[in-house]
C-alpha cells in the first residue's frame, strides 16, 4: 500500500481513506477505506463518463446484489455524488499479472487451487444469470487464504466469453504450458456447466473439476493455508500493512547523499569518500554470509548534523538537485511491419531481428524487410520473467524446439539464418528440467535450467534445482554442468570468469553465491540477501556487473569484489527500513549502475555508487514489478536507458540526464504487455502481429 498524496480525497462516502492501493480495472484510483465498526473496503474511484453510463450503472446494481463462494462482495457504490465510486470486500491479495510478472509463473499446487476456485466463482455469477465479462490476470486477485474475484457483471458480454477468457487466465497463470486450447477449453466448459446445475455440498468433487485438476497437475492444495508460493504469499500479506514514509518518492543531492523519502529526509549511507568526511563502510565478511563486521559505522552529516547514533536525520543537500520528473511523448516509428505469427520472444543484432513463435523463427532486416528463410526452431509462449533468445557476435542463440524433437539450444547465423548447430537439452540437462534463459560471454553459451519440487504438503516449501551447463560457442559441445538449490539464476559478467548465481535460501531472504566458469562452476564466497525473497525466481539475473563489481541487494545495493566479495561500497536508506531496492541493471560499459525504487529509478557511478540523477515516473505510476527491474525490462544502448513501467510504457531516458527522449505505449498490446529487445541504436518492440522499430534518440 501506497501513502497517500497532497489533493487526493481523504474520504468517499462512509469511508474514511487511508491508504492508496494499486490501480483498479476501471482505470481510477483505487484506496484503503475504512468506515465505522472496522469495515474495510477497497473503494475505487470511477470515471464520470463510465459513472454515466447505463449499462454500467445496471451492472452495478446487479453486482450488489451478488454474493457467492469466490467472489468478494461489492459492499456500496454511489454513481451520482461529485466523485463516482465503488467499495469491494478489501482483501490482502495482489493481482494474478502482478504475481507472475514480479515472480514467475505459479506451481501446479497453486493452479490446483486458483482453476477450481475461478471456476466456483464463475458459476456463481452464471448462475445468477449474468457474465462476468471482465476476467483477467489484472482482475484475479490471489488472497492470502483463496484466489477471489471482485463481485462484477457484465450484461454486455456472453456467458460462454467467460471460458475462453478463463482459459487464458490460467495459461498465463501456469506460464503457458498449462494444456493445449483443445484440450482445456471442453474441460472448463464441461466444469462450468456442472458447477451451475450442481446443488451438492462440495462441488469440487464433481467429475469435469477432477478431471481438470488431475490435467493441472493435482492433487487440489487446501485453500486458506500455504496455497501460494512464499514470495507471493508475503506480497499479498504485505498490501494491508499501511507503510511509514513512502518508498515511492527518492530524492538525492549532488554531494552528500541526503535521501528524502516522502518528503522526510534521512541519509543515505554513501560509501567512501563521496561525502566530506564519511568514513569507509565496515568490510564484510564472505565466509559469514556477507553481513558487515562489527557496528555500523557511524556517518557525517552533510548538513552538519551529528555523527552520533547511526546515520543522522536532516535536510536534503542544497546543493544541485539531481532529481528530474519524467514526461516524454510518443516518437515517431521508423518502420512497423505486420506479421503472421505473434513472436513469443525476439533478439536482434546490429543488422538482424530473429523473431520466434510458436511455428517457426523469422527475420527481418534493420529496414523491416523479412530476409532468409524462416526456421524450422519454434519457441513456446513464456512468462515475461524468462530469456530464451539472445545474440553475440553474428549469431543467435535459441532455447527452443527443432523439428519436434523436443527442447534444444540452437545457434542460427545471423547472417544467413541457416543453422550453425542444435543440441538437444533433454539429453544433457534431464528430461525434468525446464531451461529458463540463455547467455553468452566469449566462447562460451550459459544455459540455465531446472525444475521445481512441490513440498509433500502444505506446510513443506516447494524446492526450485537449477541447473547450469557451459557450452562452446563454435560446435555447442557442452564443457561442464553444475547443479543445485542455489542457482535459481545465474549473471553471466561480459569478461572474465566469475559468475554470480542468487537464490532464496530462508524465507524471507536470498543469497547470492560466486561461481568459477574456469573450474566447472565450483562455488566460492557467498553472502546472504536479506528480504531478497524474491532471487528464487528463475530466468534473467537479479545481479549485474558494473564497474568491474558485483552490483546486488534489496534492503541496501552492495557492490562486491568479484574474486572476494569484500564490499567496495554500499547503498541504503538507513532510517527507513520500509525502502526495498529493486533488481539493479548495467550500462554497456559498465560505468553506470541504474536501481529501481518504486516510482524512482536511480543512476550510480559504479567505480563508487555516487548518484548522478533519480528520475521520477508521473504519480501513482511503478517501475515493472513494482520494486524489480530484471534484464526483461530494462536494457540500455550506448547512451540512452530503455525500461517498462507499470501501466505498459517504454521509457527512453537520456543516460547523461535522466531525462526522457520519449515514452511509447501501444493500447492494442495483449495482457501480457509486448516484447522488446535492443541492438545498437534501435528498439524493436513485438505486439501481437505487429514488429515497431524505434530509434533510441526518437
């Protein structure tokens, strides 16, 4: 939950506002409230002109009379007042999208629960003779205890809507691997249809549910205990918890490193020497989890405050101010082509865009010429947290399908689209284990893979094993492979040997581990992450490399020495320990470190963690994920920081600056949001069947 700003109202109807929740589907904001007697609800503004409306308002009215197993209550609405709006049953939950894009796709055991509770839930406003008509990953909300949906209708959809619709939730739920359409649709349909006629007790003993759990994966978790993976769990819990200063708003002086967060100023710990007469930080110790070695040193203020006590609490420097407010316009294209198939993942070169779908792998030129022949290799549709394409050095690599024999990693030239060789994962990595990402480094390919073990029941923490093999550039003959619980991703550093692999270890925190490429993977230092809860998640990095460091951390940014991990410098909000990092990324040359908090996104000289701007998004508006950014959605060119926002724009902001050169947004993207990659001074952003090439500079 977010706090609420100067101007926003502090009450709507019998609800007193305390708190402002993520944006709801009707496109207002949406709050806290709370009304006499404890009540609390989730009471979301509605546009005047939908307020107007009279099919809406007759849906409403429908609505408020609706009640039923998974449904959460429409508790009062009032269309007509000066600002129009609607309360639900609130309920510590966040939305299915949220949930999969922050932590991947969710475990059989948890779609076990959410296929058969939407189901319920769906019949229930079936059987009242309405639609649902608005079923999303953005309207599921996953509770703590059950998935829900808010009580709505729809009387300008059908009925039959609803399932196709439910089918594509769950797909998007499991990551896309959740069954054929054939295969699913008939099963929901069939469950539908008994939920409705069926008076029982217990309709989750009905036959068409049986049978599409037993498809999901079964047997069926028991909801209201630990239904959803620990990392969601948390999240869900933590959007009753009404915070201290918001984390959302960072603002940081040119020396010094004063931080406001919400307009109260605390320090920043800068490291050595980037402050007048900071001392350097505490060393840290590798062989004890990372955690530094005695005290926390104490501070100099830089407005003169007291070193005494930890970091002191005083007024932001008056020197230049660093923070710029983000606004940019929607740039011109330089092509935008139509396709046949929709992309499920794409790469580019300076010359080449490699698009892969589910029936063959197309490319087109830097013109939007398609060129060569397209390619037997097909990739399936994935969460937006895995990485199955990449490029280096004229060629492409791919995890994907060859000619039906199942998952491989393939090398495609990218000058001639003709394949360099295609090795066949499952008989080197284990037919159980689910390749999540590719790099490349040198002469070597890094495929990351593994499998996710569901606990014996409930109360047993499922265990992700990843697995990571090195493959030669030239033949793809595999040179090693190493496995275990702590590599759930892997950074690949573009030089030198060492690796970082970061995992969760201990609810609620994560860890990173160092690897040796050059003695087949052997593990070196390793250092606790606390509250990186999330590291578990396989695909992209949540580390980077910068400076020659590195670069990871949620509660502080640590950047470590490679060979070591003895800390070089450290970030973090010392007096707000409500501040979480997100996932940092690296400029191309690795001078500049960029970390996302909430609304901010803040840029670092990686030599000594020195801010050089905070842009700002435009109000009640996150970085991707809320707090993480990873390698998905957020890339850099030479010059200039690409990264998506919460509500599905593409910022361009000038990496000298932090100013915007541009925000693009496409309102026909799908649910999932669209695809993007970078090569050299170009984005190519995949949409459905379209393919948009845009200039970095706009």
């Amino acid at each position: 939950m977010i706090r609420m700003g100067v101007g926003e109202p502090k009450r709507l109807g019998p609800y007193r506002l305390v708190g402002r929740l993520p944006d709801g589907p009707l496109g207002g904001p949406v709050y806290l409230g709370r009304r006499q007697g404890g009540v609390q609800a989730s009471v979301m503004v509605v546009p005047v002109a939908l307020a107007r409306d009279l099919r809406f308002r007759a849906d409403v009215g429908s609505a408020l009379a609706l009640t039923g197993a998974g449904l959460a209550p429409l508790l009062g609405a009032d269309l007509d007042g000066p600002v129009p709006w609607l309360a639900d049953t609130f309920l510590p939950a966040v939305t299915l999208r949220q949930a999969v894009e922050q932590y991947g796709p969710l475990p059989w055991s948890s779609l076990s629960v959410l296929a058969p509770g939407l189901l319920e839930a769906l019949a229930t406003v079936h059987s009242a003779g309405f639609a649902y008509g608005l079923l999303t990953p953005g309207t599921v909300l996953l509770g703590v205890r059950a998935p829900v949906l808010a009580a709505r209708v729809s009387g300008a959809a059908a009925q039959a809507d609803d399932v196709p619709d439910l089918a594509a939730v769950l797909e998007f739920a499991a990551g896309g691997y959740v069954a054929p359409a054939s295969v699913l649709l008939p099963l929901l349909e069939e469950a539908v249809d008994e939920l409705r006629s069926h008076s029982g007790p217990e309709p989750l003993e009905r036959a068409a549910v049986g049978r599409l759990v037993d498809l999901l994966g079964g047997p069926v978790a028991a909801p209201g205990g630990d239904w959803l993976p620990a990392p969601v769990a948390a999240a869900a819990a933590a959007v009753a918890r009404v915070p201290g200063p918001s984390r959302r708003t960072l603002l940081v002086g040119a020396v010094g490193g004063a931080l406001a967060v919400g307009g109260l100023a605390t320090a920043l710990a800068w490291p050595s020497g980037s402050g007048d007469g900071a001392p350097a930080p505490a060393p840290v110790d590798a062989s004890s989890g990372g955690s530094p070695s005695g005290a926390s040193p104490s501070r100099g203020s830089p407005s003169g405050g007291s070193p005494s006590g930890g970091s002191p609490v005083g007024s932001p420097s008056t020197a230049r101010e660093v923070r710029v407010d983000l606004a940019g316009v929607q740039p011109a294209t330089a092509w935008q082509v139509v396709l046949q198939d929709e992309p499920s993942d794409l790469a580019a070169s300076d010359t080449v865009v490699a698009l892969a779908s589910q029936k063959s792998t197309l490319f087109v030129d830097r013109d939007g010429r398609q060129v060569f022949s397209p390619h037997s290799l097909t990739v399936f549709p994935t969460s937006s947290g895995l990485s199955r394409m990449t490029s280096a050095d004229g060629v492409f690599y791919v995890l994907g399908d060859v000619r039906g024999r199942g998952s491989a990693l393939a090398a495609l030239d990218a000058g001639t689209g003709d394949p360099k060789w295609a090795m066949s994962l499952p008989a080197l990595l284990g037919a159980e284990n689910r390749p999540a990402a590719v790099a490349v480094e040198g002469r070597t390919v890094y495929v990351a893979a593994g499998k996710l073990s569901l606990g014996a029941d409930i109360n047993t923490p499922s265990t992700y094993t990843g697995v990571l093999a090195a493959f030669d550039v030239a033949d793809g003959t595999m040179r090693w492979k190493t496995t275990g619980t702590d590599l759930s991703n892997i950074l690949v550093p573009p030089s030198g040997n060492l690796l970082l692999a970061a995992s969760a270890v201990d609810k609620p925190d994560g860890q990173v581990v160092m690897l040796d490429a050059g003695a087949s993977g052997a593990r070196g230092w390793k250092q606790t992450v606390p509250n990186g809860r999330w590291y578990y998640q396989p695909g992209p990095a949540m580390t980077c490399y910068a400076g020659g460091l590195f670069v990871f951390g949620a509660d502080r940014i640590v950047a470590a020495d490679p060979a070591t991990g003895k800390q070089v410098w450290d970030l973090r909000a010392d007096e707000q320990p409500d501040v979480r990092f997100g996932t940092p990324f690296a400029s191309p040359d690795g001078r500049s470190v960029y970390v996302p908090v909430g609304q901010d996104l803040v840029a670092l000289d990686a030599a000594n963690g020195k801010a050089r701007w905070v842009a700002t998004l435009p109000k009640h508006v996150l970085w991707t994920a809320g707090l993480s950014l990873n390698g998905v959605h957020a890339r850099c060119s030479a010059d200039t920081v690409i990264a998506t926002d919460s509500q599905r724009n593409l910022w361009a902001i000038d990496a000298d600056t932090g100013r915007a050169r541009w925000k693009y947004n496409d309102p026909a993207a799908p649910p999932v949001g669209f695809r993007w990659t970078v090569a050299g001074d170009r984005v190519y952003v995949s949409s459905n069947l379209t393919l948009t090439a845009i200039a970095t500079h706009g």
